[in-house]
C-alpha cells in the first residue's frame, strides 16, 4: 500500500494489526488496548513500533510515547477534529518526534491544515488518488495562524 509522507508517495513499511491477529515481522502498527497489555514485550520485540489510537484519546493515555516510532490517529469521520488537537499535543506538548499518521476519513482539503498540526503521514480511504492529493499542499502559500509547523504568527514573520 502506498501512503504520502513528508509530501512525497512512498510505500507504507508499517502494516496494521488488528486486535487478535497474529504479530507480523517486520514494522506493526497496534491498537492501543493491544499496546497497553503488551508493552513491554513489544517493545523488546519492534524496535519500530506504532501505535493505533482513536480520536477520543489523548497522548497522555499513550504510556511510554518515546520509544514509539509512529502514532497513527483515526479520523472516523472527516467532521471528526479531535486527531488535529492530538496530533498538536504530541509535537508541543510530548515533544513527540516520530511519525504521527493520519487514518481513516483523511481527504486531501484536509492535507495541509493536518500538516500544520504536526502530521507527516497520511493514509487516504483505498481509491483516492494520491498524486492529486499531493497538490492540496502547494494551494495556500502564506497562512496566517501559528502552528506547529511555524510557532509565528503572521506578523510575527515579516
């Protein structure tokens, strides 16, 4: 399967897990029930480990976030803005430094305002085109708002 990451197409060398499916080799993204139980020998066991996490969770329900190398965060519905506050939380709050995806309902008028909140990641529905889903993050050329992406203001950067 094909993600973007950090504005490029590449292939998804992390594979989900759903709860009670056998652990793959290789790189697993888990739920974060399956995470929680199991930690310890995960960890010892992935050295790159990524976390599921639902919407309505916070980075503080997450144990041991710096030893993850990815935290994917679902959008149930695009409505759904509860993985924008998440994912800001992570980079300002956790100083998180991995990759934080974006699942689920992700549509490309979303991409750059997920970018601003600390996203690197995306994983579109199966069928969106992902190299028109790439434009959306060259449409905005000045924003005015500061974000994780850049701490300033507007009038702050002139």
């Amino acid at each position: 399967m094909q993600i973007i990451r950090n504005r490029a197409i590449t292939d998804d060398d992390f594979v989900h897990v759903p709860d009670g499916t056998e652990l793959p080799e290789g790189k697993p993204i888990v739920t974060l029930s399956h995470y929680v139980k199991a930690r310890d020998a995960l960890l010892v066991r992935y050295p790159s480990l990524g976390v599921r996490i639902t919407s309505d969770k916070l980075p503080s329900d997450v144990p041991e976030l710096g030893r993850l190398a990815l935290v994917a965060i679902e959008f149930p519905r695009f409505t759904d803005g509860r993985g924008y506050s998440i994912a800001r939380q992570l980079r300002e709050r956790h100083k998180f430094a991995g990759e934080i995806r974006a699942v689920g309902w992700v549509l490309r008028d979303q991409l750059l305002y997920m970018e601003r909140c600390g996203f690197d990641a995306f994983e579109l529905l199966p069928g969106k085109p992902l190299a028109s889903a790439l434009e959306a993050f060259g449409e905005l050329t000045v924003t005015y708002q500061a974000a994780v992406d850049d701490p300033r203001p507007l009038y702050r950067r002139r």
